[in-house]
C-alpha cells in the first residue's frame, strides 16, 4: 500500500479521500488555494502545501504546480478526486511521467471517455447500445438540419469534450436550430476549450441510471449496482438514490455486464461510473465518468464498501479478491446536494458567511461536508457545500429519514438547495417512483403557490416543528427568552 498520497482537490472530496486514507495507515497531502488556508481539508491532512492564487485557475487546476506540491512533499500517488483535473488525461499523464502513481484510470482510457464522440464510437465497436445519432461531429447548423430530418425530432446538441450539463441544447423543430448550435457551441468552446458539438436523438421521459464499475490491473472487474440520478436541473443532479426503483435483478444483471463490457472495451482499471438513458425498458450508453461520482455515497450506505478504499487497493496492483456474486445490496439510501443556491430565484448562487451550522445525525444519517462556522462562500468554486446520504431498510423509510434530517440542517448566512429536495420528497410521484429528469423542473419553486407541494409548504413543516418544541417547553409565544434558555441547542434553528 502507498505511504503517502497527495489529494490534489478541495472541500468535502477532500475530506473523504483523507479520511479512508488515514484508517489504512496512508498519510495525506493536502494542497490548498489561498483562499482555502483555513479551510478542513488543510487541518484534517497530514502535511498541506500552498498553491498560491485564490482563483482555481492560479491553484486546484495548474498541473505542475500540484506535481511539484507531490515531489516536494514526498508523496507517492495522486487521487484527484472529481473536478478540476479528475478527467484529464494529460494530467494523468504528467502524474505518471513524474514518476508518480495515479489513483485512476490509465490516461488513455480517460482520454476516450471523456470525448463523447470517441466513447461513441468505442461503444458502438463493443456492441454497447448507444442513443441513435450520428457518430461524426456536425460541422455547421445547415448539417444538422439535413441530419434531423433523417433521425427525427427533438434532438440533442452535445459538447463532444463536454460534461456537467454544459454545452448541450435540446432542439424541437427546425427553426431553433441556428440558435441552439451557436449558443451550444460557443459554451462549449467557453467551458472545455472545444466548441465541437455532435447530435442525438433526445429520448424523452428518460430516467438516469448508472452503474458503478471496479477494474483491477489483472482482468478482475465488478459492478455495485445502480443508482438512480434523474432528480435533476439543467442537468445538475440534485437528489440520487441506490437502487433504482424501475431496476429488478434481472435488469441489474443485464445493465451490470453492459456496464463491465464498455469498461473492458477501453481496458479500463480503477473505479468508475457508467452511465445510461433510461427509457421503458431501454437503457443507451449516455457517457462513462473516469472517476469517483459526487453521489458514491449511496452505493456505499447499500453495498457496505468503501469506494475510495478499493481505488486506493487496485491503484496500488492489488487485486479486487472478489466476485460479482459478493456483492450484495441492502436496504435503500438517497442522496441530496446541499448547495449554495436559491431555488425560489431560479437556483441563483448564494454567496456569503456561514454564520450557523447544524449538520444532522442520527442513526443511519451521514453527512460529507467541509463546513465550518465563519467558512466564505464565493463564487469561484463549485457550490456543493455538503451532501445529507441516509440509509432505510426500504425506499419508503429512507424518504422519512431524509425528510427529518433535512429538517435538522441549518446553514446559517447562505441560502441553500434543501428547500427544492423538501418539495420533491413530499410528492406523490415521486414517492410512487413515478419520475424521469425533467420532473424537478416541472415543479414550479418560484412563488408560494406553484406546484402541488409548494416551497412555503415544506419550510412551513419545519416552522410547525420548531413552534410544537416551543409550545412543549412552555415558552411564550411573545417571549422567547425563557425557550431559548431552557434549550440552548435549538437556538439556530431555521425560522
């Protein structure tokens, strides 16, 4: 096993890699913008090395700045975590070039996944099902016209080097191609330095469901089962959730060896997510993300494995040292995103001082966080401030355990995305299962009285529970004083 790895990422991705490393005796390094000096992961780590500059452009996302922190700190491997420089492969290579070990797939393999064109294609060669579409990227507006009438609409314009939802437009009739290809472009070009788009048929009523895969470096591979990651806007995923309601074994099964086949495809090893359109009983090939998913947490709480733990064994040569058939899955558990966004103004950032801070607890409740009381959010980093995951017995128990934890949260200073997760786990639908991806957005989170359950309904359940507390301790409703006295941890509760 590696002696020291450098974690080369921030905040709460930060903190889970350090915290698996330090119970398998691994030491960390931390590396740090300045302005995350005082942030936990510079605390938590072994040893923490400045990157200088404030902005991830002058720190998290200079390669040779991160290399020299890991030569100069002694470190062995590098984990990237997810973001910044997680899937790219020249990183990867320059890791490797230095004499470093790389926690995660060969470059190569991350260089053909991250080009949706070239998964593409490698998937169509493996015999992996694919949305219809073309495989060559579209040169110009007029070529997508002349395609769309072959294919059909509505169809979907794609950054070929794309990913997070950016560079993508969905296109319902010839009159908005134009516009959808210059803006879809021109994102692209802004956000990965490559305005190529290619194009599919866009499959509506579709569900997202990926696979969470493990190669090893001697042939071995095994899948953890599906999540489901449709509770999504602008396709940013916002609740996810292990397993999938409209997945049965035999269906995990048939998915779970697609899943290894397009792994095998690209002689992939480490860990990794592949991920589909799912659509009444069909399941197309969407894209394979070379890296640890924001949402692994739920696969964890269901399988018992530690993720990070089997990256940090195979990226060291050792084998997986076990079969598909020990994997077994338990219960239900859901994931939510806590981010720094207002979703009754449209999900605008929300910026600010965390003044107040209660994470929730309880049994089966966990929370991956890098918050701390007086921590700045800006606008230069991603706004992922924590992530509730919580376990049940079944689907039913895990949605009323998210509920109540949810309403423990409080991040003072910041407006956050829970009010949005609160609407969505009270629907009717949504506990039926009855869902695909554009179910969040068809939720109307903009004014009191949009939607069956409105937003003012859920932070009103959270009001009623703390004004009952208060009724059971006797305080005046005019008075607080004596409440706040006699109970002293509710004193920042939401209100």
């Amino acid at each position: 096993m590696f002696r020291r790895i450098l974690v080369a990422n921030r905040g709460e991705i930060a903190l889970r890699v350090i915290r698996t490393a330090r119970e398998m005796g691994v030491e960390t390094v931390a590396v740090y913008s300045e302005f995350d000096r005082l942030a936990l992961h510079t605390r938590l780590a072994d040893r923490a090395v400045a990157l200088g500059g404030s902005l991830p452009s002058e720190s998290y996302l200079v390669g040779e700045k991160i290399i020299e922190a890991a030569l100069a700190s002694d470190a062995e491997a590098v984990h990237p975590g997810y973001g910044f420089l997680a899937e790219n492969a020249a990183f990867a290579r320059a890791v490797t070039d230095a004499g470093l070990s790389w926690i995660g797939p060969p470059p190569d393999a991350i260089a053909v996944m991250g080009d949706k064109i070239e998964s593409r294609r490698a998937m169509q060669a493996a015999g992996v099902p694919v949305v219809p579409g073309l495989v060559d990227p579209i040169d110009d507006a007029e070529a997508v016209v002349v395609a769309a009438e072959e294919i059909g609409f509505p169809i979907a314009l794609k950054a070929a080097a794309g990913g997070g939802g950016e560079g993508i437009r969905i296109v319902r009739e010839p009159s908005e191609i134009a516009v959808a290809f210059r803006t879809a472009s021109g994102e692209a070009s802004s956000a990965f330095g490559d305005g190529r788009l290619y194009m599919e048929r866009y499959v509506e009523r579709a569900r997202h469901v990926e696979l969470q895969v493990l190669f090893d470096h001697h042939g071995g591979a095994v899948h953890f089962g599906e999540r489901e990651c449709s509770i999504q806007r602008r396709h940013q995923k916002l609740i996810e959730e292990c397993p999938a309601v409209v997945v049965d074994e035999g269906l995990r099964e048939r998915m779970g060896a697609v899943a290894l086949q397009a792994g095998h495809a690209v002689d992939y090893q480490g860990a990794g997510t592949v991920e589909f359109l799912f659509c009444e009983g069909e399941y197309f090939f969407l894209e394979m993300n070379t890296r640890l998913q924001v949402e692994h947490p739920v696969t964890e709480m269901v399988t018992g494995v530690d993720l990070v733990r089997e990256q940090l064994r195979v990226a060291c040569g050792e084998e997986i040292g076990y079969g598909q058939a020990d994997v077994v899955m338990r219960g239900h558990a859901f994931e939510v995103r806590v981010n720094a966004e207002d979703p009754a103004s449209g999900f605008l950032p929300s910026t600010g001082t965390v003044k107040n801070l209660r994470l929730p607890g309880g049994p089966w409740v966990r929370v991956d966080s890098a918050l701390y009381r007086g921590m700045e959010v800006g606008l230069n980093y991603d706004p992922l401030l924590a992530k509730v995951v919580v376990w049940g017995e079944d689907r039913a128990v895990a949605i009323e355990r998210m509920r109540r934890a949810l309403a423990e949260l409080n991040v003072g200073g910041v407006r956050t995305s829970v009010p949005a997760a609160l609407v969505v786990l009270d629907q009717s639908a949504f506990r039926a299962g009855e869902f695909d991806t554009s179910f969040l957005e068809g939720l109307d989170l903009s004014q009191p009285h949009g939607g069956r359950v409105e937003l003012a309904v859920a932070i009103a359940a959270v009001h009623r529970h703390t004004a009952a507390r208060r009724q059971a301790l006797g305080a005046d409703r005019g008075d607080r004083s004596g409440w706040v006295a006699r109970n002293r941890m509710d004193r920042n509760w939401p209100r």
